[in-house]
C-alpha cells in the first residue's frame, strides 16, 4: 500500500514535467548565421559541390546519349547501352545523395566554427546515404499518394460535375506544399541527428506543426536561394547550394540543438534531519 501523499506509479507525470513547446524558427536569425558560417569556408563548400555536381551532369548526360541507343534502327535492343543506363541511373541517384550528406555535413561543420576539409566531405558514409535515400523515397511516396489521389477525384468530377474538376488539383497542390513546408528539415534530422526515416519525419512534423507559417517563410527563402543560382547555370548553382544548406542547417540548429527542450527534473524531498538538543 502506498501513502495518502505520494505519487501515484500507474499515472502519468504531470504536464510540468513535459517538454515545452519548440519555438518558431527565426528566420533572419536564420540567414544570417548561414551567411556568416558560409564565408568560413565557401572555397571548400564550392568545389565539393563542384566536384559532385560535375560526377551528377556526367551521369546525366551518359543516360540521355544511352537511352538513345537501347534501341537500334532495326528495332532491336543493344544490351550493353541498356544496362550503361541503368548503371548511370543508379550513380545518379548516389551522386545527389551524396551530395546533400556532404553539404548538411559541412553546414553544420562551419556553423560550429569548424571549416571542414575536402576530403571529410568527399568521404562516403553509407549509412547516412541509406538514412537520406530512405527519407527523400518516404517523401516522395506521400507526395506521390497525394497527386494520385488528387487526379482520381478530378477525373471522378469530371464524369460527375465538370465545373468542379478543378477544386481536388487545387487541393493537391496545397496539400503537396504544406507536406513540403512540414519536412524542411527531415533531411538535417536523419543526417545530422542520426534518426531512421520515419523517426525523422515524425520529429520534423511535431516541430514544424505548430509554426508552420515562419516553415513556410523558411521555405521560401531557401527556393529562392537555389533559383538565384540558376542566373549563372552550374557556377552559381555552386555557390547556391552549399548557401541554402547553411541556412536550413542554422534553422535546425535553432530548433534542434542550440534550443532542444530539456525535461525538468521533480525535486526530490529531502530527508529531514533530527535537530539536537543543545545542554
């Protein structure tokens, strides 16, 4: 039997022992310190991006110009170019993994004061390839059930109420930017904070939920980053890129590291002591 004043084992902790609500991301906080962590080592971070960028073009250009001959003129398929595709397929999709592994990695390096070196960049962990290639194909697959979804009621209204066929695309595509806004920062979570792909688009939900509107501004600003660099195609996609991955790192950092809720801890009663009688 317990006592009439102690706590109960079967309840649950009261709500001052939860965790407090994340704050809202600071946007300008935000940019600032990912400009200023990216003048650190803006060298290094362009010629990573440089260097992998090239290896993805290279890839890229190998699919086009090999697809092209899969089949011949006779109408028969050249095994060889087949397969050349489908190798560079694979490549493609590493390259691109790797390269947002390098660039959250070095972000985070430079925001802790820390210029990171080429070949810490351009080394290969596989684990953190399988967590962000499982993370970007469970994001892809919610917005792939989205946009089906989507279309199957436009094409039902369509036989049923013409006129409204519009209303679900209208509803996907906002559906489709609230889930984009909603996992901004899954890739630093699974990279940086080491957490499986559900763990991370769990985390990545509760956090950005409750302020998702400065989300959306954060969202915002980064596509408007990366859009700049394509005034000055590949060179200054170079110096976009690792810019913006500074940016969402330094927003992660705000609301992941620097600002992590701590559970507060329940004073302990201390014992009382016997007081003693003086003579």
């Amino acid at each position: 039997m317990r006592g009439r004043g102690g706590p109960d084992p079967a309840q649950p902790l009261s709500t001052a022992t939860e965790a407090p609500q994340s704050p809202p991301i600071a946007i300008r906080q935000a940019l600032e310190q990912g400009w200023q962590g990216f003048r650190r080592a803006p060298w290094t971070l362009v010629l990573f991006t440089l260097l992998v960028g090239g290896v993805i073009v290279g890839c890229q250009l190998t699919i086009r110009f090999s697809s092209a001959s899969i089949v011949n003129d006779y109408g028969q398929t050249d095994p060889l170019a087949w397969a050349i595709s489908r190798l560079a397929g694979v490549a493609w999709i590493l390259g691109f993994l790797w390269l947002v592994v390098g660039l959250l990695r070095g972000a985070d390096a430079v925001l802790q004061n820390t210029p990171p070196r080429l070949r810490d960049l351009l080394r290969i962990e596989g684990r953190d390839l399988l967590r962000t290639g499982g993370t970007v194909a469970l994001e892809l697959l919610v917005l792939g059930v989205i946009v089906r979804l989507a279309q199957a009621s436009a094409w039902l209204l369509a036989l049923l109420e013409p006129p409204l066929m519009a209303l679900p695309l209208l509803a996907g595509m906002a559906a489709v930017v609230y889930v984009l806004t909603d996992q901004i920062l899954s890739l630093p979570l699974c990279v940086l904070g080491g957490h499986p792909p559900l763990e991370a688009f769990r985390r990545g939900r509760a956090a950005i939920d409750p302020h998702w509107l400065q989300a959306l501004g954060l969202t915002l600003l980064l596509g408007l980053v990366v859009l700049a660099g394509f005034l000055l195609p590949l060179v200054g996609l170079a110096a976009t890129l690792p810019l913006a991955a500074c940016i969402e790192v330094a927003a992660y950092r705000q609301l992941f590291v620097s600002g992590q809720p701590q559970l507060r801890r329940r004073r302990q009663p201390q014992p009382v002591q016997p007081q003693r009688n003086r003579p």
